[in-house]
C-alpha cells in the first residue's frame, strides 16, 4: 500500500479573508429565497448549483492537486456564513468537504491523487453514506473486491451527489469498510424520503445497494484496519461542521430577530417608550442572549484552531493529543447547541406575536436548530466533559467523539 499523502497548507493557499468573499455572493443568494425553499422543502437543486459554481466546491482541495487549500480555520468561517443564510444548506456545503477529508485521512496517495483530482475535473459533489450506527448495508467478499446489499439511513447530501462516502459492515471482521461509488454507479438507489421538520434541504436521503460491486481501489478503509489517531479527527471534523452550523444558526436568529425588534416590533403598552427598542427589558433580554452567542463563538473558534494544529502533527499526533481536541470539540459542541436553541427560541418573547407570521419565517431558526441538535446526544459530551475533570480520561475515539 502506497503511503499516505499530507497536505499542508502554503503561502499559496487561499486566505479566510478571500475565502469569505468567495463565499459572500453565495449566503447573500441563499438568503434570498431561505424562507420560501424551507416551506416548500423538497431538493434544492438550484441552489447547489449556485455553490457549484461558486468555486466553493474546491476549497479544501489542497494546492499541490490544483485546489484553494483552505486551511481548516478558514473552511469553518466560510460554512458558518453560510450557515447564518441556510443552514440545511449550509449542512450539504459541510458534508461534502467532509467526505474529501475522508479520502484524505483514510485514502492512499494514489486514491488521494486521484478522487480529489477528479473532484476538480468534474466539479463533483460528494454526499454521505457513512452513518455509523446503520449496519443494514453488508459487505460480502468477492474475487474483485466486494459485493453490498442493504441501505444506509440519513444520509446527508446523497441526493443529487456525484459521489458518495459509505461504511458497510463485514461479517467476517466484525467491523466496517468505507469506501467511495459514483453516485450513479448500478444497483444505488437514492432515495428522496428525509421529511423531517427542520434542515428540510439537506437531501438526507436512504440509499439502497443492491448487488453492487466494489472495487479494491475504492476502498478506503479496509475492515478491520484500526485507524491512526490522525485519522480518527475524522470524527472531530464532522463534530467541528455541526457546531459551526449551530453557531451559524445562532448567529442568523440574532440578527434577524434583532432586526425584527428593530424595524417592525411594538413597545408594550407599560414600558413608557416610543420604541421596542427603547424598551430596557427588551436591551437586557437581547444583551443576554448575545452573551449567549459569544463564547460560542469562541469556542468554535478555539476548537477549530486546535484541529489545525493536530492535523498540522500529521501521523506523529499522539492518542493524548488527539483527546485535547476532543474535549476542546465538547466544549463547543455544548455551548454552541445551547446557544442555537436558546436564541432561535427566546428571539419570539422580544419580537413579539407579530413574528410568528409565516411570512417572516423566523420559526425556520429554531426548527433547523432543534432538529440538528438532535444528530448525537449532547449529554455525551458533557459526561466526556466531566469524566475529564475528574479522571483526567480522554474521551473514547468512537464515530462520534
């Protein structure tokens, strides 16, 4: 097996500040038609073409292959923009970087040089049909490789994918395989049956596998090989795209909700002012909740700085230096999930009646975020939290921590 690429970033790399530039003409155009795609829900096809074309598509694809070579700092930036627009979006946009930091953490140099280099030929979008805890879909050792049947559940951006990720589960090892298809290879079936009431653009679709065959070169991850620690932040870069997409989700309830007190919100009759605005209960309510926000921010932030730095260790990252970047993921994911339920909540009690109109669609913030928060307990995270502080124990590198 031929060694395993690491791309570090270079001077050539794209900057946060271009990258967010990039990205400002695509939120603006999400955001435009936000409210009306999340009451219609259905597939956004339209709209992933707009971040087909914006370039965006290539961001995390290293220089050295001909891509932007976003540092991971500066891809969370860009999701968290877009998150504030369109959050389901937004998740589409993640995920599919997700899946090009599966094939570069898990994938060989050859499968690296070649998967990422024809995601810029073909401008492919990936999806994902990784989800851990679904084992229906089975693979069973062939001549060639291996053959799969069964279906995988949630499946994040699968519709309308060129390109999926997926684990399958081994009898003979005990354990799952990921590997790469084409979306349109024969025998997959994607399925259009996500119906959830929140992130409603997702294309979370089933995907079904009948008798389709898997080449060896498009495995990515044999059964049974146990991965390095860098490969396990993996699962720290899946963690780090949903709390960024809370923070997003926050950070967009916050200024539409303040913008709504602002422009179109009444004082109540007792205050004695002109103004909603003017009103002190309504500047103490929404100072809080912007203290809310904040350490959010920064935890994001801080979490996002120390994935950089293990990933920058390359495979000399230590199984202790990999928990510091779980507890600082815990840390955000927790405030981050509050943040983004509390904000697209509470924004009603100072907007008022008036914002609950459909026309608004203020409600879509917290439907998106109650139904995000939902991906993997949270409670996990704070007992990773404080079996920390009083063990000193690294969380369990599991598909999810």
């Amino acid at each position: 097996m031929s060694s395993v690429l690491h791309f570090p970033s270079t001077p050539a790399s794209i900057s946060t500040a271009d990258a967010l530039a990039l990205a400002e003409p695509l939120a603006r155009q999400l955001a435009d038609t936000a409210i009306a795609r999340d009451q219609a829900g259905g597939h956004a096809a339209a709209q992933r073409e707009l971040i087909r074309d914006s370039g965006l598509l290539a961001l995390t694809v290293p220089t050295a292959l001909g891509g932007l070579g976003a540092s991971w700092p500066t891809f969370y930036r860009v999701l968290r923009r877009l998150a504030q627009a369109d959050s389901a979006l937004a998740h589409v946009f993640g995920f599919h970087h997700l899946q090009l930091a599966s094939v570069q953490l898990y994938g060989t140099a050859e499968q690296q040089r070649r998967l990422l280099g024809d995601t810029l030929r073909h401008r492919w979008f990936w999806g994902n049909a990784l989800n851990p805890l679904d084992r229906r879909l089975r693979a069973v050792d062939t001549p060639q490789g291996y053959r799969l049947d069964g279906v995988k559940s949630f499946a994040s951006g699968s519709v309308g994918a060129d390109m999926l990720t997926f684990s399958a589960w081994h009898d003979g090892a005990q354990a799952a395989l990921i590997g790469v298809l084409r979306a349109d290879t024969p025998g997959v079936a994607v399925q259009t049956d996500w119906d959830a009431f929140g992130q409603k653009q997702t294309d979370s679709g089933t995907v079904a596998f009948d008798a389709v065959a898997l080449a060896l070169a498009d495995v990515l991850q044999p059964p049974g090989r146990v991965p390095t620690p860098r490969a396990t932040l993996r699962q720290q870069i899946a963690q780090l795209i949903l709390v960024h997409l809370y923070v997003g989700i926050a950070q967009g309830a916050l200024q539409a909700g303040l913008g709504f007190t602002r422009d179109d919100a009444r004082p109540w009759f007792q205050s004695g002012v002109a103004a909603a605005v003017d009103d002190p209960y309504v500047q103490h309510r929404w100072g809080d909740l912007w203290l809310q926000v904040r350490p959010a921010e920064v935890l994001a932030d801080a979490a996002t700085i120390a994935l950089q730095q293990a990933l920058d260790r390359g495979e000399a990252l230590t199984f202790d230096e990999r928990g510091e970047v779980a507890i600082a993921v815990a840390e955000a994911k927790v405030l981050a999930h509050r943040a983004a339920l509390s904000v697209s909540s509470q924004l009603f009690e100072l907007a008022g009646a008036r914002a609950t109109s459909g026309r608004y669609g203020l409600d879509r913030f917290w439907r998106n975020a109650r139904v995000h928060t939902l991906h993997d307990p949270v409670d996990y995270k704070l007992r990773d939290l404080g079996r920390h502080a009083l063990t000193g124990a690294w969380p369990e590198p599991t598909p999810y921590s």
